[in-house]
C-alpha cells in the first residue's frame, strides 16, 4: 500500500480538493483506495455522499488503536472509494499525541492493518503545524504539497512545510527516513501577470534538491473544480474535455497526468480512465 499524505502548514491551498479528486480518479481506475481525514474541520468527510458511515473514525483510530474495519471503514457512492471520517471536532487527539510516547509514529504503526485491502491511503492533514501533520508525514511515501503560485505562499512553503521536514530528520536515527516532497502548483491563473514568474522562481530553488521537486503538471483555477465539489463528484466525471475556448488541457487529462506523475507503476490502469467515464 503506497502512502501519501496532502500537506502544508498554510490554509486555503487545495489540499482536501486534491485529495478528494486523486482518490476519485484513482478509485475510478480500478485501485482499491482509503483516503484519511486528519482534518478538524471535516471537509473531505463530507465531499462524497456516503454509501455507508461507520460508527467511528479516526478519534478511534489514533486514540483507541481501534483498527476493526467495520468500526472505522466508511464506504463512499464512488466504489472503491473508503474513508476513515474525520470526528475529532473539539481538537482533543492534538494533545493526547503531543504526550503519547508514540505519538507521532502511533499512525505509521497502525498501518498494517489496511495494507491487505488498499493500494492507496491518501491522508488530508490541517492547513497547520501540529502534531497530526507530523505524524502523516512520517507514515507517508510521498507528501505532496499543494502551493498557489504566490508570493506568500511561497514564502510560507519555505518558513513552514520545509521546515517542519527538516525538523523531521532525526527520525532517521529510528530508521525512519522523512518522505519526499512534491510541490503542486495548484489553483493556477494563467491571466495573471506575476504567475509564470513565480512558477519559475520555484522551478529553479528545487532544482539541484535530492528529496524536493516540484512537479510537472499544474492544476488550473477553474470552475470545474468547484462544480465537482458542488455536485460531490470527482472532476474527472466533471470536464472529460479541453474545451475550445482554453488552451489548457481538460480536468480528466489533468488529474491523469497528476496521477500518472505520482504512480507511474499504474499508468495504463490510469490511462484507461477515459474509457470508464464514457462509459458511465
């Protein structure tokens, strides 16, 4: 089971619309896939409508070690689409970690329990430094960071998610390596005049780096991605087609080259996405 964690230290990024819409497609490709959400605020629990809700979550999971699929499995309307719900509104495991003794490897050793049923866990994490990110972080494979192309998100790319991974290091002396990092240009705005200049400014900071790089394709700003959400699909579903007015490619192509880019091992299962929505 690949693992990857949606992260950043800063709010309003896109993380729970890239997780939701990457399990979707991913889901839709024939991968049996759990997205996790670690978010307080429960908006990737509720972005697709529920074939059935378990009783419990992950309060449960984290706090109880409680792992019995059918207490914390939830299974969404998009088949093979699972989720572990979000249920920790009052902020309470934040604390319970920070003083377990395992608390920020207490995901990365439940893991094993899922890793039978699921080739893919997709983790939302909350747009802050805390406790639950960290340990997202050090469960994962990969954590892919969504970032705006703007300078202050930049700015805060560097004083908080790289710096949260760097203070992440000594877990190596555990033999945990820290994962690597993928930028994801996210919520982009062609029209505006200072994007592509930002874009490449963050092109050329990663270019010589081992363990960061910022990935090829870029998700656009467009409405299509609020429709999904609206209407509680994935936006591959959504826009299957570059339309004639834009030059940039359609939401299906997008998502796909997303995915293909993090799991090239699945590129032909991924490729074939199309078929299955014109199918529908």
């Amino acid at each position: 089971m690949r693992v990857v964690s949606v992260v950043s230290t800063k709010g309003g990024v896109g993380k729970t619309t890239v997780a939701a819409n990457l399990g979707g497609l991913l889901a839709d490709a024939g991968l049996r896939v759990l997205l996790l959400d670690l978010d307080s605020q429960p908006t990737l629990s509720t972005y697709y409508a529920m074939n059935h809700a378990a009783p419990a979550g992950m309060y449960e999971l984290l706090a109880l070690n409680l792992t019995d699929p059918a207490q914390v499995l939830s299974t969404t309307a998009i088949t093979g689409l699972d989720l572990i719900l979000s249920n920790d509104d009052q902020g309470r495991l934040g604390t319970l970690l920070l003083h377990a003794p395992d608390g920020r490897l207490r995901l990365r050793n439940l893991l094993d329990t899922f890793r039978p049923s699921y080739e893919l866990l997709l983790i939302d994490t909350q747009g802050a430094r805390s406790v639950l990110l960290e340990m997202a972080i050090l469960a994962s494979d990969i954590a892919l960071s969504p970032i705006t192309p703007e300078m202050l998100a930049a700015r805060e790319l560097h004083r908080g998610t790289l710096k949260l991974l760097s203070e992440l290091e000594p877990f190596r002396h555990l033999g945990i390596t820290p994962p690597p990092l993928r930028l994801l240009l996210n919520q982009v705005n062609g029209n505006r005049v200072d994007t592509q200049r930002i874009i490449r400014s963050l092109r050329e900071s990663f270019a010589e780096a081992t363990d960061i790089s910022v990935l090829e394709t870029v998700i656009p700003d467009r409405v299509a991605y609020l429709n999904a959400a609206s209407l509680g699909q994935p936006v591959h579903r959504i826009e299957t087609r570059q339309s004639f007015r834009r030059r940039t490619p359609s939401a299906l192509e997008t998502m796909q080259a997303l995915a293909i880019e993090l799991f090239p091992e699945w590129h032909e299962a991924i490729s074939a996405v199309d078929k299955c929505v014109e199918a529908r």
